[in-house]
C-alpha cells in the first residue's frame, strides 16, 4: 500500500439544496488537499440531504450539479465518495457518488453496505455487502469505508460492528459520519482515532506499516 492519506469529511446534511451542498464539500475537497490527501469520504446522504418528512429519500442530483465537484478532484488529484440518492429499476434508493480523477464523469452506485478500495492509485472501487457471510471483499482490497448517518444513541453498537470487522477481515474501515463518531481502523481492529462532533476532517496516513491520524476542524 506504500504512502496512503485518506480522510473522513464530518459534516451534517440539514437542507435539500444540492448546490449549497455542493459548495460545502468543495471546501471539504479544499480542505483534503491541503493536507494531500489520496481519498475523501463523506457521510450518507451527503450530497442530497436527509429524509423527507414523509419518510420518503430525496431526488438524485442532476449531473450538471455534480460537475464542480469532478472539476475540483481534477485539480486537486484526490479521489472522493459522497452520499446521494439513485433511482435504480424504479426505485429510490441510497447511493454513492464516486469521482476519481481518473475517470471523465462521476459513477453512480446504488448503497452497497460500503465500498472497497485497494490502494490510492486504484482508480475504481467495488461495494461490499458487509453482512453477507462472508462478505464479498475483493482479494487486493486494503480499505473499507462507510459512509452512515447515524444517532449518538446508535453508535455505540454501530461503531462495534465495525471494529469486529476490521479484526476478522484484515481490513482498515474508515467510517465518515454526519454528527460526529468518525472513525479509523487498522487491520487488526486497533481504533487510530475516531471524531467527537463538529464539522471537521479526520485524517489517517499510512506510512511505514502504520497508521497515524489527526483531527482537523473544517475553518
């Protein structure tokens, strides 16, 4: 995996305005960058805001919105996975945005429990249904990440879940949360740091065999 800087981006979703969303994560991505980093991770629903008061998802983005957010990992060389809604065979469902730098528009996925990668010069990922036994983790595959948005009161268990999982499968797990709890595992299950609330970055870096992380409030 050699030199690796992933980072988790805290932030809480209150509106339906994906422009200012927009906005918002591209001081997120501004943000990354300053500290090189290989890979930004956003909570659920990032990109699209929360339930309705119905109960019902919010609409999938129009392409067009998400152009400045594929600008902005062009030119800052870092790969990003932000939370959306897709409607897939006439259905809503939660989704993922993935923009690489490498790729000429973003990909769209219907959730998978979480998405794979296997190192920062991968230029795709595969979603994982963790709860499928076993899950189907790709053989090269050297990080997990989840984006979730989750209460204080679910964490607790949540947060467990993938510590386990991060033992049992060999697997770093970067978790990006909307209110806080973000987290990083190493492979062995060993918590590198998690985040207490507020909008803010949590970053990890592998060097060396070994990761390290820090906390830096989005300014």
């Amino acid at each position: 995996m050699s030199h690796w800087t992933i980072a988790a981006a805290q932030y809480q979703p209150t509106h339906h305005c994906v422009d200012d969303h927009v906005s918002h994560h591209l001081r997120f991505i501004t943000a990354a960058a300053r500290q090189q980093c290989n890979l930004l991770l956003f909570p659920e629903l990032s990109l699209t805001g929360p339930v309705l008061p119905d109960s019902q998802l919010p609409a999938p983005p129009a392409r067009q919105q998400l152009a400045p957010l594929h600008e902005a990992v062009q030119a800052c060389n870092l790969s990003v996975i932000a939370g959306i809604t897709v409607d897939d065979n006439g259905q809503r469902q939660r989704g993922l945005a993935w923009f690489s730098p490498e790729r000429p528009q973003a990909i769209l996925y219907p959730h998978g429990a979480g998405a794979c990668l296997e190192s920062r010069h991968s230029s795709g990922l595969s979603l994982v249904d963790a709860h499928a036994e076993p899950p189907n983790i790709t053989p090269n595959a050297t990080l997990f990440t989840r984006g979730m948005a989750v209460s204080e009161a679910e964490r607790p268990a949540s947060f467990a879940q993938w510590q386990r999982f991060a033992h049992r499968y060999g697997i770093a797990v970067l978790v990006a949360n909307h209110d806080g709890g973000s987290a990083l595992w190493d492979a062995r299950g060993q918590l590198i740091l998690r985040a207490d609330s507020g909008e803010l970055l949590l970053t990890g870096r592998y060097v060396e065999q070994s990761w390290q992380g820090e906390i830096i409030p989005l300014r």
